[in-house]
C-alpha cells in the first residue's frame, strides 16, 4: 500500500509541474504493468474501505435501531415519540435487577426490560432517563408524572391496580427469607417467633410477613440493602422479600447468607403505568410478547438474573385485563 500511495504522489506531482501544464500532454498508452499496479492500488482501497464499513455494521449489531412504529394520533406512545425522551422508574438498590453501577448507570433485568420497550418506542438509548423509584414511591411517581413508567420488581395485585395500571407480568417471584450463612434456629416463617425481621416499608413482602409470621419483630426500611446491611451487622435475624431480590443480595456478597425454606407466595412483577392508558398498557404487553418469541427477553435474562441462577423460566403470560 505504501509503494502504491507514493507512486501516486508522484504522478500527482508530475500532473502539477510546469512542464505538466505548459500543453495538452499526447496521448499515452498505459502498459500492462501500469495496469495491474492501478487495479490493485484500487482493490486494496476498496477492501480498506470494506473494512471501516464493517467495524460500523458489528456496531449497529450491538446496539440495535429504535423502532421508527407510527403509533395513533394522541396515544401516550405517539406523544412519547414525538417528545424524544421517556423517563422511567426503577431500583438503585437491588443486584440482577436494578442496581447503580460504578459509573452511576442503573443495570440488572428491569433496566433490560425497560429498554426493550422504549426501543421498540423509537427513543434513542441516550434520552431515556432512569430515576430511582423505591418501593414507597412507586404510585405516587406515576400519578404525579414524575416517571412514564415504573419497572422495579413491582409486584401487581389488586390493591395497586386500584391506583395504577399494569402491563406484564413478565417476571414471577415467590416470597421468602434470607438469614446468615451460619444461621441454625431459623429454617422458615413458622420459626420466626421472637426473631426481628427486615424488610422495606411499602412493599408486598412487609405487609405479607405481619399475617405469616404475625410474632415477629417487623424492622422496616427504605430499601432492601440496608435490610442486608443489618442482617450482616446481626441488627437483625432475616431479611424477608421475593427470592430474585434475596438471590441478588447473596450474589452482592459471596458467602455471607443464604436462602431458608420454601417461598410463601407468588409475586408477578409488572410495569406500572399511568391509569387509565389502556392503549400503552396493549403496546406493552404486545412487546413483550414479541420479545419472549424473538429472543430479546432470553438474552435479558441471560446477562442479568442468568448469571446466578442460568436455568431461565417460562415467560409468564400477559395479563390483558379489563380496568
């Protein structure tokens, strides 16, 4: 390449010279050399060229295109798109699902979850803008139009969908206990008596422990790593919330818990959204659906919850209820 560039130069500065420019130079016929030398210089900028193209094409690989749907006129979709950005609500606190890394951006598999949507949105990866939701203030983000939506293992029942709108679920969970790893007297919510048990004010597991456990000490904070802080400080005995919270805070620090006995509920995480939107809530629950059936929720799973616990469930079906 280099041999050809300077030959190049060189016929470039012969081109440019007086003597070059003094006339109209006579007809020249190129030898067959003179050929072969063109087509290869030629050859090898087209593969050069071939190959910056490629580097762009494994990047567009790793970060796919948002969408570019056109959604009904008026539809809180189509006012999303046109606005360019979304803001939504998850966890700060909790490994595998939504924890603020070291450079202060929020990952785990609701973060996954989240983009899945707004990509299929059109919304650039750079204008979603995430927001800490803990558990306390989940409706009161959506109601008051903090967040556009809420995915932050919030659990759906009936009590909320009073208040929001779910789409999901898209994840299933089950209730149960976390205690230190050298722990013996507690072995499940019937050996709690007496014990003080933590968990976050607000949340599903807190409200189901007081009628499971009805003679333990309930300690309550706002978010579950200080739970898991108290626990390693033996400020507490047990730490109480959805096994995929517990299993995040075990993988958070190696050794030191570990989970006793069987889940006592079953705990669907949907994504809340305002009431009332019934037409997001479809376009939700149509993406995920298309996401179970083309790989995106698999490859969600498999970089976040996968990582500790490889053996991935059956996507839970949607919920198309009427409000």
């Amino acid at each position: 390449m280099r041999m050809s560039l300077t030959r190049t130069r060189q016929r470039s500065a012969r081109a440019t010279s007086p003597a070059a420019t003094a006339g109209p130079p006579a007809p020249r016929r190129r030898s067959p050399r003179g050929v072969a030398l063109v087509l290869t210089t030629a050859l090898v900028a087209t593969f050069a060229l071939a190959a910056c193209g490629g580097d762009d094409d494994d990047e567009s690989d790793t970060a796919a295109a948002p969408a570019t749907t056109t959604f009904p006129a008026g539809s809180t979709m189509a006012k999303l798109q046109s606005a360019g950005s979304i803001t939504v609500g998850t966890k700060f606190d909790q490994p595998l699902f939504g924890l603020r890394n070291l450079r202060g951006e929020p990952e785990g598999f609701d973060v996954e979850i989240a983009k899945i949507i707004t990509n299929a949105l059109g919304i650039p990866a750079d204008k979603v803008k995430f927001v800490e939701t803990v558990s306390v203030n989940r409706e009161p983000f959506i109601q008051q139009h903090k967040v556009d939506m809420v995915v932050a293992t919030y659990t759906i029942n009936d009590k909320r969908r009073q208040i929001v709108d779910f789409a999901g679920p898209y994840y299933v969970a089950g209730q149960t206990l976390m205690v230190r790893a050298d722990e013996s007297a507690i072995t499940g919510k019937d050996t709690l008596a007496g014990k003080k048990v933590c968990s976050v004010s607000g949340s599903t597991p807190a409200e189901r422990i007081r009628s499971e456990a009805p003679d333990a000490q309930l300690t309550l904070f706002d978010v579950y790593s200080k739970c898991a802080e108290a626990l390693k400080n033996r400020q507490v005995d047990a730490v109480t919330t959805d096994n995929a919270i517990l299993l995040g805070l075990m993988d958070s620090d190696p050794g030191t818990f570990k989970l006793v006995g069987k889940p006592f509920s079953t705990e669907p995480y949907g994504i809340g959204i305002a009431k009332g939107s019934e037409q997001f809530r479809t376009f939700i629950n149509d993406t995920l659906e298309a996401a179970y059936s083309d790989g995106r929720y698999e490859a969600a799973y498999e970089s976040t919850i996968g990582k500790v616990e490889p053996d991935m469930p059956t996507p839970p079906a949607v919920d198309r209820y009427v409000s």
